[in-house]
C-alpha cells in the first residue's frame, strides 16, 4: 500500500513520525523510503514558499537515494536511518552542493561530505536538501539578504531562532524527519527553544566537525533538531565520533535516579530582565521534575567575567571566518561589521580568553558539586520578530542577542553537553528549558529529558502551519 494514496490526517502522522519511528517503519516494511521522502516534497513545495526553511532542495538526489536504500531493504540490508530522509543545515558539505553558509560570499560546490554527512549517509538517511542560516552562523535569527527571513511555524512573524533556524523550521513544520545544526553560542538550543524542539549541545569533540575542528577558538560543536529525545539519542550514536560505553537510545531504556537539580534564572551577564511568563514556565517544569520524584532546589552558578572570554573568542571566530570566503566583498554590512570588532581584539587578549577556560569552567562548575543537573531558562524571551535585527549595526545586534539569548554561550565556553526541551508555550509560543549536565553527561541529560517529554507530551503539539 502507498502511504502517498492515504488520508491527509495520515500522511501527517506520517511526516511527524520521527528519526526513530520512520526507521522501524522502514524495516517493517510499512512504509518506503521514497514515500516518505515524495510526501516531505510535497510539504516543503506546500509549505516551504512561507517559512524558507530551505536553501536548496535535492529532490532528484534524494529520490534516487531513496530507491536505493529501499534496494537495501529489500535485500535484508540493515542500517539505523536507512532511508530516512533528514536535512542539513548550509554550513555542512554535502559533495557536488554548494555550502554557502548563508551569504553570497560562499565558493563552488563541495567536493565531498563532511565527516558528519558521512557518517549520516553510512547509517542509511537520505538527504532531502540544505536549510537555511543567518550569513557565517552569526545570529540568534535566520535572516539575511542572501537568502532572505526563515519564519517560524507556530507564528510566522516571529524568528525559527539561530543560526540553526531553518533546520529548526522544517523539523517543526514536518518538512523532514530531523536535521541537523551547529552551535557555537546557543545555535541549536535557541532555535529548539523557538520552535518547540529537542535540541542538544552535545559535549566538545562529541561530533566531528572535520575541517572546522576548532570553530570560533572552540566554541562550535555540531547536532541536530528533533521532535523526540528518542531521535537525538538515534542520530547522536550515528554522529559520535567519541562513543560512550552504552548507546544513547539504550540509554532512555532505564529512568534516571532521583536526581538533585539546581533551578537557576539567572543570567550569564548583568542588567539581563528575564520574561516573568518565561521563569514561570520553566517553573511548570521544575514542577515536573519534582513530581517526577527528583529534588529540585534554587541555586545560581557563579558566571564571573566568563561572557568576557567567550565574547572574545566569538568575536574573533567570526573575524577569522570573514577572511576565509573567496567573495568577501559581497558580506553583509553588519557581518562586516561584526568582523571589524573581532579585528580590534589583540592577540594577547585573544590568547588570555583562551587560557582562562579552566578557570572559568572549574568556578561554574562548582554548581555541580552539590547538584547533577541545572535547570535554566533557554531564552529570556519568547522568540522575537522575525526581522527584529535586520538593518541594524553590528554592536546594536550583539546588544540585542546578549539581552535575548543569555543562557546559552556560556556553556559553549565551558564545553559541555546542554539540551534545550520545550516547556509550556506563553501565548501560543514555545519556551524553551535548559538542561545543563557536568562534562561528558549527554546519557544524563537525555534520560532526564525523556522522563519529562513523557511527563509534558510535547510531541503530541504542532504548529498551525503544519
């Protein structure tokens, strides 16, 4: 039976069903990869026009791909995503596409995939096309004028987030099973908090970035969006180039311990306001995780000076990147200017920023002596417009973001693994919780975050325009 010929309230389960959920269709034989990857066209060519979500779409690719991991199948082939179709967001290399990292500064098309693509191919997805990213993956919203406004789903005048924010459309508007996302400041985790999303920073050198080891002075590291814990611990065994002892999907099998969780809304930086629908939503889910059996307490980290540090190496990161695109006339004025400020830092000053890495993670991470896991705000805010930064000059942008967005970097600074969950919406908008676990505690985080997704049932939600 051709799932293309069923009701429309099924093909919509269908499109929602997930990483995990397709995977298990596949190999049951419920469902072939190439009517899922005609039925995800179709969305995007429905829905797609209002949300650019995509910057290109590989349809003939993706269809040809799909046959061929239904081949597979039928010759008793077994992959963990075989032909399950996901994006990827337009800073990873796909071979024979161009990776534009949202400006018309980019080079000619890749010659090869990236490790991460590599490693999704070799588990069997199929790649429906590339989402879109504000110019160098600079902002906490995906727009530009390269590429124009990606809007967010649950409301199209507010921002999907950034930079991971087409990605973090088309997973919420069920144009793809999952995609993936970088984040060097908050990339996944804010666009999962916008959209409603699982979104998971894992631990430093968790993934490969290849070519990129060592982003913005070892702030980036690469994931993916998702509707379900599930999907992210799938994708992430597929992606991990330094496995744990026991898979993350095994892993969800056996509920965490009681846990001591710290709840913290304060904000990396001073003269921050949090949303008081924001605290109260995230209040529901400590509430959650108490009546989960957990003991959740109030308890701020000591930040210090670290937004100093971590300000530095982002700025500098972004420096660096400018320099490196063949056409960087054609950058954006504020990406210019963002690159201008990164220029004015000394060497010595960059250096120092570096150095002061284990001083300030070892101060933060003080929390988790007496704790196992932090509980923050994503956001201070639910997601703002769509284009509320468009025109604006640089230092105006980074005040904007510091003042949106001040739960995020830190973590990025200090490596470890924090994952964005969806609280309850404010308004109709989604709000995102943070999780925050110690060095290498990604099973932690993602077991917890399973026990609450059973708890709050986000994904039994999708947006008005799905």
């Amino acid at each position: 039976m051709h799932r293309t010929d069923a009701p429309s309230a099924d093909r919509e389960t269908l499109a929602f069903a997930g990483v995990a959920g397709q995977a298990d269709m596949i190999r049951r034989g419920e469902v072939s990869s190439r009517e899922l990857v005609e039925l995800y066209l179709e969305r995007i060519e429905r829905l797609d026009p209002e949300l650019n979500a995509f910057r290109t779409v590989m349809a003939e690719r993706a269809l040809a791909d799909a046959q061929q991991a239904d081949g597979r199948r039928g010759a008793g082939g077994e992959r963990p995503l075989l032909g399950v179709p996901i994006a990827v967001k337009d800073s990873e290399d796909v071979a024979g596409e161009l990776t534009t990292w949202g400006t018309a500064a980019h080079g000619g098309p890749a010659q090869r995939d990236n490790d991460l693509v590599a490693r999704l191919r070799a588990a069997g997805a199929v790649i429906l096309g590339k989402t879109n990213l504000p110019e160098l993956a600079i902002m906490g919203a995906t727009e530009g004028p390269a590429f124009g406004v990606t809007r967010n789903p649950w409301d199209t005048d507010r921002t999907p987030g950034g930079s991971s924010g087409g990605s973090a459309a088309a997973v919420a508007a069920g144009l793809c099973a999952a995609a993936t996302g970088s984040d060097g400041a908050g990339s996944i985790r804010i666009p999962a908090a916008c959209c409603g999303l699982v979104g998971l920073k894992p631990q430093r050198d968790r993934v490969s970035l290849g070519a990129l080891d060592g982003h913005w002075y070892g702030l980036s590291v690469a994931g993916f969006l998702t509707r379900s814990v599930a999907d992210t611990a799938v994708l992430l065994d597929v992606a991990a180039s330094r496995a744990p002892e026991r898979s993350y999907a095994r892993a969800l099998a056996e509920p965490p311990a009681r846990l001591r969780i710290a709840l913290s809304s304060k904000p990396t930086a001073p003269g921050v306001r949090v949303d008081a629908r924001v605290r109260a939503s995230v209040q529901r889910v400590a509430d959650a995780l108490r009546d989960l059996g957990h003991v959740v307490v109030e308890s701020d980290p000591d930040y210090g000076r670290a937004a100093d540090a971590l300000t530095i190496r982002y700025l500098c990161g972004i420096a660096q990147d400018a320099e490196s695109f063949p056409r960087p006339e054609r950058l954006q004025r504020r990406t210019r200017g963002f690159a201008r400020l990164g220029g004015l830092i000394p060497a010595p000053l960059l250096e120092r920023a570096r150095r002061d890495e284990a001083r300030h993670a070892a101060r933060i991470n003080e929390v988790f002596r007496a704790h196992d896991v932090l509980l923050t705000p994503t956001m201070a805010r639910p997601p703002v417009d769509a284009a509320a930064w468009e025109g604006r000059s640089a230092l105006r942008t980074l005040l904007g973001m510091a003042a949106a967005y001040p739960f995020t970097a830190v973590w990025n600074l200090t490596g470890q693994p924090a994952v964005s969950v969806p609280a309850p919406p404010v308004g109709g908008l989604p709000v995102g919780a943070q999780l925050v676990g110690p060095p290498d505690g990604e099973g932690r985080l993602l077991a917890l975050a399973a026990q609450l997704e059973g708890e709050l049932g986000w994904t039994r939600h999708r947006p008005p325009l799905a």
